[in-house]
C-alpha cells in the first residue's frame, strides 16, 4: 500500500488526554486484515479505560472498538474476505480456541481472549489490523458512521436482552444512551413495553426515550407503574442494582450490562426471593452478532449519531462523561 503514515489517538496514561500522533501505517499479519476506519464510536468502557477504572494492559494503546471499516490489504492466509469488503470490528478481537470457555461455546469468557481498543490498538485511527476471523460483515444499511454504534451499544446491548427470560414484556433500562436506544426499537418491533430510568432532573434524556419508542420515562428514583419483568442497567452506578430489584417482579431478572460497576449497596435476602436473578454480562460472542444482525435491518434499528472528527476524540469522550450525547459518540476519519 502506498501510504505509510496515519494519524491516530493515543492513551498513554490513566487520567490524561489522548494525543494526536503520527504512526507507521500497520501491516497485517498472518490471518489478518488491514482496514480503512471509515468511522469508530465511542463508549463509555472507552472512559474506563482513559479513567483507570479498568487495568491498563497495554501502553500506549490505540482505543476503540466499534469500528466500521473497508479491508485494503491482505495478511497471509486470509481466504474469507477480500479487498474493498466492508467490514465491523467489534471489542471482541480475539480468542484461543482451546480453553474450557472456548470449548464450551463461551468465547466471551475465554482465559486468553484479546479485546480491541484494550489489549491490541483499535479504531481511533485512521488505518487498524484485525484477525479476519473476528470481522463481522455488516449489512449494507450498517456499513458507515450511523453502523458504528451497532458494534458495541448494540451487541453488548442484545446479549443484555438475551440474558432476560424471553417472556419479559415489562422491561425497565437504566441509563438511556447508546445501547438503550437501540434496544427499545426492538423492544417495540416485539411488542414488549420499555420503562426508561434516567438520572434525576434529565428531562432531555427522558423526551429521547419517549421519542424512540419508551413507554414511560422518569428519573432513576421514581418507581415504574408497573412491576417489571425484566431490568437493564447500563449505567456504571451499583446502587442501582438493589433500586432496580425493588421494583422486578417475581422470576424476574436484574441484566447488569457494563463492564464496570461501582459497588452495590447490601440489600434484605425479601427482595432477591421469589426466584428474582441478578446476572452481569461479559463481552460479547460471534453467535451474538450473527443473531443480532439478522433481526437489526427487520426493526429497522437507526441510530441516532453525532459525529466528531478523529481529532475531537478528547472532546467526544468528555462530552459522552457529560451525558450530553443524544443516542451515541462516533468519531469519522479525515
């Protein structure tokens, strides 16, 4: 490829700004792609990442991991795509095959797994390498900016949904951004009612979830008018969980959906009984997405997007810490 140089954002260093940095443009390796970032979301595990909420596993790194892009260049041993296809990377980069989790069809659980944006460099940039065998090929109405939240919000999102019991007909989602919105358009292609918690006083939050299909909308301290079946939470605060009990009926379940959560507060054994369930979800797995994206362009799931250029990344990210992002973050490459 005749270009050698691309223009990335880069963390070095839990609490401080990502960098606009010039970089080698990357070379694919065996079984990899290398791909044009046509646009890259933005998501809240990307601030726990740049916050140190998560680890740092390696520094400096590359973030995001909603990444829509076109495959320009081949590594050896690629035979399922080719050049020009459009392709989804999602946080999912990477798994071993042969530990336990993998044998047992839990690739989201694998000990050796490797995530975009975290543990190898993802899509703040304008060029990035993927295994091909983690690529997801999107369907054509998913293949651009408005796509990119589709590769995060709205997988982890449906695994969330996934985790529900498939009879739940009254679902509460705390904290209404990227994934919720996309989850109440196929809550309503189901015929299943969606009660959205947002934080006290958000009342622009609250109009969003109506607009997009919500059939309440209150503050996250109000109780729904009725007793849920099942409750989302996507935002990281713990003392939503006991919150969000209080108000499940029975055999119903509380999703936790991010990958960090501050602690939950203690709560009397009355409010988990009656067969009541607390899960949590982990990353995301293949079966996810072909499911995902089969059901997706039937709603049809849209996207409401505001678009950054790359370099606005650090203005993004402090505005998704803001809550003043309307659906979700996308940066777009130059």
């Amino acid at each position: 490829m005749s270009i050698q140089n691309m223009q990335a954002m880069v963390f070095t260093q839990p609490g401080t700004p990502l960098q606009l940095k010039t970089l080698p443009v990357p070379v694919p390796a065996a079984g990899q792609v290398l791909i044009k970032v046509i646009a890259c979301g933005v998501c809240r595990t990307d601030l726990h990442i740049l916050d140190g909420d998560l680890p740092p596993v390696l520094l400096p790194v590359i973030p995001g991991h909603e990444i829509v892009g076109e495959v320009v260049e081949l590594g050896e041993g690629v035979t399922l795509l080719k050049q020009g296809d459009k392709v989804g990377v999602p946080w999912l980069a990477h798994t071993c095959g042969h530990c336990k989790y993998c044998m047992q069809g839990q690739e989201n659980l694998c000990e050796n797994a490797l995530f975009t944006g975290y543990s190898v460099n993802g899509g703040y940039a304008e060029y990035t390498v993927a295994w091909e065998a983690f690529c997801l090929t999107l369907p054509a109405v998913y293949d651009n900016a408005a796509g990119a939240p589709m590769l995060c919000a709205g997988l982890i999102g449906f695994r969330s949904w996934r985790m529900m019991n498939e009879h739940a007909q009254h679902i509460g989602m705390y904290g209404f951004g990227a994934a919720a919105h996309i989850l109440t358009q196929i809550a309503t292609f189901q015929y299943k009612s969606v009660y959205a918690f947002t934080k006290p006083g958000d009342g622009a939050g609250q109009q969003f979830a109506l607009e997009m299909g919500a059939t309440w909308a209150g503050s996250s301290l109000e109780a729904p008018p009725v007793k849920l079946d099942a409750a989302i939470i996507f935002a990281p605060d713990g003392s939503l969980v006991p919150i969000a009990l209080s108000h499940l009926d029975k055999g119903g379940t509380v999703v936790c959906g991010g990958i960090h959560m501050s602690g939950i507060p203690g709560f009397p054994y009355s409010m988990l009984w009656e067969e009541r369930v607390i899960k949590s979800v982990a990353n995301l797995t293949r079966e996810d997405a072909t499911l995902f994206f089969g059901i997706a362009p039937l709603v049809p799931v849209t996207t409401s997007t505001q678009l950054f250029p790359l370099h606005q990344a650090n203005e993004a990210l402090e505005n998704l810490r803001a809550g003043n992002i309307k659906g979700a973050a996308v940066l777009v490459m130059p």
